[in-house]
C-alpha cells in the first residue's frame, strides 16, 4: 500500500479515536449498543449482538455479531480506534463479525496490536480467522505478497471464571455464567460463558452475555450503576418457532425449548437478580423476542418492574449509555 495512503489511514484512525481526558476530568465511560438481536436467527429489525464501550480513552468492543465494522462506522469510528475485543461465549451470533474486524483493520494497516479477550477457545478461532486470510496475503494488494495478522498486530488473551485484567485505567472481571449448564458431573476444562464487569474508579458496567439466572452473575453486578443484560420472551418465541420450523423434528423443538427456558433469562429474572445486585439501572439488549420490539416493550419493563424498582431502558441499535461521574 503506497505510504501517502497509509498516512492517511493513520490520521484517520487518530482522528476517529476517543478524545483524551483533560487533567481532572471524568473519565468517559460510555456504553453503546451496536447490535440489540437475540440470535442466532437474523432478525430485519436488529442487528447482531455487539457493544462499544468507551472507557477513559479507550473503545473496545464487547462480543462481535455479523455487521459489528458497519455499525463502528455509523458511529464514526474506524477500526484504528479500537483497542481491545472481548468475546463473551463462542456462539456464532455472537462472534460472526470478529473476522471482518481483524481483517479489515489488516487490510488498512492499522497501527498497534489489537487484543481478543475471551473464553478458552478464542487463541482457535482467532488462529481460524487469520488462516482464512491466507489466500489474501498471498494477493497482497497489488504489491505482492503481504504479511499475515500475526505479525505483531492481534494476540489473545484467554480468561476464566475469576479473572481480572487491567488496561487504559479500567479494571475487567470475568465471571462464569449459566449459559453452558447441563445435568451430570462437569469436566474440568469444560467450554465457559463470560459475564464482564468493567469498572473506573467507583463506576462499572456489568455485562451479562448470554446467561440463565447465575448466583455468580448476580454477585458480579454487585453494586453496579449500569446491568446491561439479555431478555428473553420466552414464550412468545417458542410459539414463534413452533409455527415458523414445521420442518423441525419434536426432539429439536423439545431441545430448543429447554434451552431457551435454562440458558437465557426472562424479564422477571432480570428484576430479581438486579434487586438483589443493588444495580442502579437496567438496560436491556439481546431480545429474543419475535417481530419488531414495540409491541413487547410493556410486558417486558412489566416483568423487569415485579422485583425491581429502578429505571429499565430497553436498548436499540446505536442506542448510547453514558456514566458520569456524579
């Protein structure tokens, strides 16, 4: 790429990047939801499941569903300005739009290393997602060959139930979820399903991903100024699929049923376990819920509200949520 271009692409990406702090002001802490869908089927009205935080001067982006660098650049931000990538759990829905930002931010030879936190399983796909753009390399971009990611410029760092990491002034707690509960004993290295808290000084985000009620998810929100979690309508779904799958076996429907019911969380759940968090605020993303979200809207801040008794914003795409600091 000639090196004009690539100047270019760099003010760019400084330009597109969060603006620094002034001494003494708040940190940014910022929350904005890219894509509000339950997946894994595609929805008209919803984009996949993905979040932008921005967070003192950084912006990372947590879980990467299909359309993730298309909703970055109706936000105005380019990839140059991403930091850090966090995976919750390893569900297509979920991580489909991980490849085009890897390979996209490689493609406009973006400086810096881009790190992909995650579950045991990430350093795999993150290795698929580079050995996939091996022909391309080998194309180069008419100036020959050019070097694979790994140079240099993504890395992952994998994360279990319990683990803390640091970075830009902000501090990440991972907790195990109930996403991947079943019946029967547990292997140790079991597949895990992340719930994050993100915390600056005395404000946090907790994060529950894909989730059924989870004691450890509620002791992670503990004290929280912002739940953002998932929501299920369960029932409505499940009507939903029945008439939609008549080609589905009773075996996969009965399956599909458990899990919804299991591994997800209705909006009575949510108000119970952001009760007992003490969590000042609910906002609401990932619907599982059939059709456009209007018509659910009242049922679902009805069900929040049985237990809870603080706001519940219900999230759209590129809806934002800002923490200040008083």
């Amino acid at each position: 790429m000639p090196a004009g271009l690539l100047t270019l692409l760099g003010a760019a990406a400084l330009a597109a990047a969060p603006s620094p702090a002034q001494p003494g002001a708040c940190p940014a802490l910022r929350w904005t939801t890219l894509g509000t869908a339950g997946g894994p089927v595609p929805t008209a009205e919803r984009g996949e499941p993905a979040n932008l935080l921005v967070a003192g001067e950084g912006a990372y982006l947590v879980d990467t569903g299909d359309g993730t660098v298309n909703q970055l650049a109706r936000q105005g931000l380019d990839l140059g300005a991403i930091g850090a990538v966090f995976i919750s759990h390893h569900h297509s829905d979920h991580t489909g739009g991980l490849a085009a930002v890897i390979a996209l931010r490689w493609m406009n030879q973006f400086p810096g290393v881009l790190t992909v936190y995650g579950p045991v399983g990430t350093r795999q796909m993150v290795d698929g997602i580079v050995a996939s753009l091996q022909p391309q390399a080998r194309i180069g971009f008419g100036l020959g060959a050019a070097p694979l990611p790994p140079a240099g410029s993504v890395r992952v760092l994998e994360m279990k139930d319990g683990d803390t990491v640091e970075l830009g002034g902000m501090t990440v707690h991972a907790a195990a979820n109930s996403h991947f509960d079943h019946p029967g004993p547990r292997a140790p290295d079991e597949p895990q399903s992340l719930s994050f808290r993100f915390q600056i000084g005395a404000r946090s985000i907790t994060y529950t991903g894909d989730t059924g009620p989870s004691p450890a998810v509620t002791a992670l929100a503990r004290g929280t100024d912002m739940l953002v979690s998932e929501v299920i309508a369960l029932d409505q779904l499940i009507a939903e699929i029945r008439q939609r799958r008549a080609d589905a076996s009773p075996q996969m429907l009965t399956d599909m049923a458990r899990h919804l019911s299991t591994h997800h969380l209705r909006p009575e759940e949510i108000g119970r376990m952001a009760a007992e968090a003490g969590a000042r605020r609910v906002v609401l993303t990932h619907f599982a819920v059939p059709g456009p979200l209007a018509p659910s809207e009242s049922a679902l801040r009805g069900g929040v509200g049985t237990a809870y008794a603080g706001p519940v914003d219900l999230a759209r795409d590129l809806s934002s949520f800002a923490l200040g600091c008083n």
